[in-house]
C-alpha cells in the first residue's frame, strides 16, 4: 500500500497531466542520463513548450471531447 | 510488473464475487421489477457498481487475455521514444486521470437527461449494456491498438489497415461529427443562459478570468499551476455569487438579459476570436479550469448522491416509449440508443483513445484499467446524470424539457398540458421552483443542462445549505457545463478549422500554411459559419432545437463509433484472432443497425416529427397553398424551414453513406485477411517478429 506522501505525490501528478504537462523532475533526469550534451529547457520554457504542444492540432492533438 | 491474473482460485475470492453479483442482482431487481412506488437512487447507483465491478474483472480480463492477446513482456511506444514529452512511461493511476479527464465531456450530462422521457429503467439498461458490451470495448481495443502501432491516430490506422478511401471517409466523418458536436453543445449553453442574467454574467465573467489566469501562468509567474487555478477558482466562485446580485439588480440585470438569437451570434462570435488568439491566452488557462471544475463537480455530485440518497421520482418506464414523446421524437428503437450517445458508446473516445494516452502507457496490460476503466467510469457520470434528471418531479422534468410550440409559453397554460400528459404539477409548483434557483421562468429550458442543473442544486443543497443554497447550486452546475462546453467549442473550432485547411490544401496547396494567419482567420470564419448555421436554425426552431440536432448528434457520433469497431474487426481478423472477432463484432452490428434505422427514418420516415423530408414536404405543400404555418411567421420563414429540412435531410444521408461505405469496406478488409494463413497486420515492438514488406 503507497503511503500518504507517495499518493498525494501521484494526485498532483494526475491533476498537471489532466492539463496536458507531464512531470518536469522525469524530462530533468531523462534528458540527464541520456542527452547530456544537449540543451536541457527549464521548467519556464518546458511548460510554455507543452502548453503549446497540448493544442497543436497539426500534430495530432486533439481537443475537445464530448 | 503487474501480472493480469488477479488473485484466481481463493475460495474467499469466489464467494466475494458471488456476493456482488447477488447484490447486483438484487439491486437490478429492485431497480427494474418496481411500479408505482419510488425507489432509492441509491439502488441504481449499486446495481450500476456491480455491473462495472463484474464487467472489469470478468469481460474486460477476457477481452485482455484472450481477443487481444497483450503482451506484458512487450515494449510499449512510451520506452520506445521516451523524449519525457509526448513518449513518457507513467503510472497507470496517474494516466487513468489524464484518460479520463480527457474523454469526459458533456455528451454523458445531456444524452441521459433526455433519454429520462421514457423513465429512468430504458436509459439505465442502455447505459449499462452499452458501455460493458460497446463503449469501453471499442476504447480499450483502439487504446490496444494505437499502443502497438506506435500510438498512431485512428485516421492514420483506418487508412493503413482499410485503405486510403476508407481513411478519407473516416476524416470526413470526423469533420461533419465536429460541426454537429459543436452546435449542438453552443445550442445547450444558449439555452441554459437565455433570459438568465445569473448565469450569463457568471459566464462572461469566465473570460476576462481566463485571461488574466493565462498572462500570469505565462508571464508573471510562469507555469505555477496550482496558484493560478486557485486564484482562477476564487474570481469564479465570486463572480457567481455577485451573479446574485446582478439578476436582482433591475438596471444590471438588463445588461446580462439575452434573446436566443443573440446568445447564438455571441457565442459565434466567441469561437471565431477565440480560436485566432494565441492558446496561452485563453483557450489554455479557461481548458485548465473546466478540467478541475469538471473533475471535481463529477465528484461533488458522486458524494451528493450517496449521501443524500434521493428518491427517483420518474416511473420507471414512462408512456413515452411509443415515440410521441415531447423531448424527442421517435420510438425506443432505434431513438433512445442514439440519445444516449455518449455514456455509452462515444466515437470520440477511439480519437482520444489514439491520441495522447498510448504514448504514456506503461504495459500493454493497463490497457485494460485505463481503456475499458475510465470508460465504466465515464458511465457512471451518465447514471449519475439519469439519477440527476430523474429526482425532479415528472411534471418538472416535461416542463422544462418540452418545447414551447407544445406546452405554450405561461406557467398556467403549461402546467394544463404537462398534468394531461399524466404527470400532475401545478402552476404554483412551476414558479416555486424557478424562484428557489433564481431565476424568472423555468419553461422549455431544454437541452439537458438546466435540467440537470436544478436535480444538482436539490441534491447537492440536500447536503449543504438547503434551499437558500438552491439558486447558487444552480448556477454553479450551469456555469460549469458552460465553462466547458465554450472550451470544446474554442478547441473544436481548431480542430474543424485545421481539417478544412488540410482538406482545401490538398487542392490549394497554399492554403495549408497553418502558421500563416490569414489562412488561419479564413479557416476559422469557414468552420464558425459551418458550425454557427446549424446553432441558429436550432436556436430559432419552435421545436426547440435539440428535437433536431440532438438525434443528428447522436447518429454521427454513434457512426464514428461504428467506423472504430469495424476497424478493430478488421484488425482481429488481420491477427488471426477470427475466433474472438465476435466481441467487436456484436456492437459493430448493433450500431450500424441503430444508426442505420435512425438515419433512414430522420431522412424518410413519413411522419413530420421524425422526418427531414416528409416535414419539409408538409411546409412547401402548405407554401404552395398559400398558407403559413406554426412556428413560421412569414412566407421566408417558410422557405427557411424548407431548405433546413433539406440540409439536415442531406446530413443524415451522408451519415448513412459512410457508415454503408465502412461496413463494406470492413467486409472487403476481414475477406482478404481470411484468405490467407498469415498475420496481415504490421505491428511495432514485437521482439520475434519478422519483418514483412508490402503488406499494409
């Protein structure tokens, strides 16, 4: 069973990617480990870049449910 | 890694599934078997639970296991690209939320209130059966799908499986599904804010909160999500409750009073500016708030309903289910399968389905909890909707639910039909209960949002505030449907517009540059008339509109819903997997039949009701003889009403067109697969496989 910090850590989590922005710590370490030599974009520039991304229709985003 | 089985074998497991299907049994029991007394929401809510329960751990782990075979050993597209962007592998609870959120929308508020017509049993047993046997197959199987294939679109899938003229109707079918979606749902928010300053002021308020939300995540405090939500929540609660204020103040209230015509130009005024401006400035930032609302209002009223536990006050079958019913016209079969669009089967899903969700998904085996999980979820806020609509009186469910060419437009007059009707109210009852939710009248106030607003606002004032809290409940739940519906609209508008500019591009090729912004303005004028012509004929229809549009909704989005089961057919089969094809199969044939039967019938049917054709005949015949007929005024109303027919008329037809056309070309898909020993279909990740070249 997670504990309380692991779930509340999960809620958060959901609530950002309901919005379409996945976790920054991930893309940090993901980039780290395996595009050290590039260019890493900071938290300001990943979330206008995914801001973006989520409405990008040309590239496959849908929005708008029913 | 999560194995599939889930703890097999265990005597105590077998006597706890045995214990819920009893309860489940017992609760349907009580649920269909009751007449003339009422009964407990709280039945439905257990008897819906047990199906879920027993449909997840059953159906859904058969599906999984056997039709499709998933593979947890099998690399998903999420660690295949992993780029920690659109590729990230994530926990299955955490992509269940974004899954959800991203499906849920207003189809499963609106759908089931008017299916309450015909009581609240024929919509429960279709939401129930739909979704275990329909939707949340077609979500799981198109999620299972796209994850194999590198988490390609439903398009791109349709074209590569079934060829490229069963991929060009496919889109085809999208775009004409996004018009109908988008009128229809500004039809519900024109009808839920007409003549209501309240609400109409707390919406407008939304978009200068949304703006100020978005230049401060943006450039103030960049990407602080959760203060600027917070603060975005905090300006919304406030303008609706200064919304009090401003329908009581005589002067300000006239400020916020509005026709049905002229709500309809604004709100197309609204998505044409809307869709040009930057994403930061609105659509983003008012997006984020009617997640959040949406999640959290889902659960309010989840909690609402358990707690309070209110009695459903309609019968459970109504004497509507002979097709004269005033919400919607046409009979059980094939009409209530068709209003009930999304609770329980919702093409859009397969969109969502194959969009973001299989790029984050961690094992092929949480196809299963996301897929066919967040669509029993889904489900459930269709039942909570049925329960929403079904508390009220009957007598004020028809009142406000019935159009004024039928009940007139006085409370007396109103209340003299609906008790004729069977359900006895009085016109004292009607103006009680506009006046506890503040507002002026409550009749016709149709499409489904208001309807459901006011079941909210008595449930959820049951468990805070009693009736002083009514008229805030209420316009809360408005302005939440509201505020979500104008993001769809916005977001709709972009795709449509995107669509037109890849379809005309193909002729002029210029006319692709999506970064150009007169192509941009002019594609979004394009797909704001095509939507905004079909929102006004609604708008000043005497039927009321949602008569019209709803069932031509329901139809396209049940097709598109039929074109993802033929291709998860075809794909079976191309799998080698004939053997299990029937678990698509069965509710591929059931909604082709439903949509079919309904199409036919709004084309051709003879009764002018149901029929496009027969009602434009009525009206030239009675043109031709010099007469002018309810609710036309003058000889070009008249004419307008003719060439709408026709244009709905061709709608439907089209419709039923791709749907033929699918069917076939499915038919001619599963023929060559089952010419041949081998598997025809390309799949990604497999570790074993062997290339095969040529093979589409």
């Amino acid at each position: 069973m997670p504990d309380l910090r692991t779930l509340g850590a999960w809620a958060v989590q959901t609530a950002r990617l309901m919005i379409g922005i996945p976790d920054y710590q991930v893309y940090l370490e993901h980039r780290q480990t395996f595009h050290p030599d590039e260019p890493i974009m900071t938290y300001e520039e990943f979330f206008r870049e995914r801001q973006d991304a989520r409405y990008a229709v040309a590239r496959g985003r849908l929005r708008g449910c029913c | 890694m999560n194995a599939l089985i889930t703890g097999r074998n265990g005597v105590q497991t077998k006597l706890l599934w045995a214990g819920i299907a009893a309860l489940g049994a017992v609760s349907f029991g009580i649920v269909a078997l009751n007449r003339g007394e009422t009964i407990s929401a709280a039945w439905l809510v257990i008897a819906a639970l047990c199906v879920y329960f027993i449909a997840f751990r059953f159906y859904a782990l058969f599906i999984a296991e056997k039709v499709l075979g998933v593979d947890p050993g099998r690399q998903t597209p999420a660690y295949r690209h992993n780029d920690a962007l659109d590729y990230v592998p994530t926990n299955r609870y955490v992509l269940f939320g974004h899954h959800f959120a991203a499906i849920a929308g207003a189809g499963p508020l609106v759908g089931p209130v008017l299916a309450a017509q015909m009581g609240y049993l024929p919509g429960t047993l279709w939401i129930l059966t739909g979704v275990v046997f329909a939707g949340a197959v077609q979500d799981m199987t198109v999620l299972f799908l796209s994850t194999r294939r590198d988490g390609r679109s439903l398009g791109d899938m349709v074209r590569s499986e079934m060829g490229p003229v069963a991929g060009a109707i496919a889109l085809i079918g999208v775009l004409l599904i996004m018009m109908i979606l988008l009128a229809v749902l500004a039809l519900v928010v024109v009808k839920a804010l007409m003549g209501s300053p309240w609400g109409t002021f707390a919406v407008f308020c939304t978009i200068p909160i949304a703006i100020f939300m978005g230049v401060y995540a943006r450039f103030i405090r960049v990407g602080r999500i959760a203060e600027m939500s917070a603060i975005g929540v905090v300006l919304l609660l406030a303008s609706l409750i200064y919304g009090k204020t401003v329908s009581e103040d005589p002067q300000l209230a006239a400020l916020f009073d509005f026709r049905g015509e002229t709500l309809a130009l604004i709100i197309i005024g609204y998505g044409f500016v809307a869709s040009v401006l930057p994403v930061w400035l609105l659509l983003a930032p008012r997006d984020y708030l009617s997640t959040f609302l949406k999640i959290g209002t889902m659960a309010l009223l989840a909690i609402g309903i358990l707690f309070v536990q209110p009695d459903l006050k309609m019968p459970s079958v109504t004497r509507f289910i002979d097709g004269t019913g005033p919400v919607w016209s046409g009979s059980l079969f094939p009409f209530l399968f068709i209003t009930i669009a999304c609770g329980a089967v919702s093409g859009f899903h397969s969109l969502i389905s194959s969009g973001t969700t299989p790029k984050m998904l961690e094992n092929e085996n949480q196809v299963r909890m996301i897929g066919y999980g967040a669509m029993l979820t889904e489900s459930f806020v269709a039942i909570m909707a049925l329960i929403g609509a079904t508390v009220l009186e009957p007598g004020v469910y028809f009142v406000m639910n019935s159009p004024a060419g039928l009940i007139g437009t006085t409370a007396a007059q109103a209340a003299q039909v609906v008790t004729g009707w069977g359900f006895s109210i009085t016109p004292d009852m009607i103006s009680q209960v506009a006046q506890d939710v503040g507002e002026k009248t409550l009749l016709s106030r149709t499409g489904g949002a208001p309807t459901l607003a006011v079941g909210m606002a008595s449930i959820l004032s049951g468990m805070f505030g009693g009736r002083a809290m009514m008229g805030i409940w209420y316009h809360f739940a408005i302005l939440f449907e509201a505020l979500f519906i104008l993001t769809t609209v916005d977001a709709g508008t972009r795709v449509a517009r995107f669509m037109i500019q890849d379809m005309v591009g193909s002729v002029i090729p210029s006319f692709k540059r999506t970064e150009s912004w007169s192509n941009n303005v002019i594609g979004s004028a394009i797909a704001v008339a095509a939507w905004g012509y079909f929102l006004y004929q609604g708008v000043i229809d005497p039927m009321g509109g949602i008569n019209t549009l709803w069932p031509l909704f329901g139809i396209s989005n049940q097709m598109l819903a039929g074109i993802a089961l033929i291709l998860c057919t075809v794909v079976l089969f191309k799998m080698k997997r004939e053997r299990y094809a029937w678990v698509t199969i069965v509710p591929t044939v059931w909604l082709l039949v439903c949509t079919l039967t309904a199409g036919f019938e709004k084309v051709f049917s003879s009764t002018p009701a149901i029929g496009f054709v027969s009602h434009a005949w009525r009206f030239s015949d009675a043109l031709s003889a010099g007469k002018i007929l309810a609710p036309a005024k003058t000889v070009e109303e008249m004419q307008r009403v003719i060439v709408n027919d026709y244009v709905d008329a061709t709608l439907a037809a089209l419709f039923i067109a791709a749907v033929l056309a699918m069917a076939v070309y499915g038919m001619i898909g599963i023929g060559r697969a089952l010419g041949t020993q081998r598997v025809t279909t390309a799949e990604v990740g497999d570790v074993d496989a062997v290339a095969e070249p040529g093979h589409a």
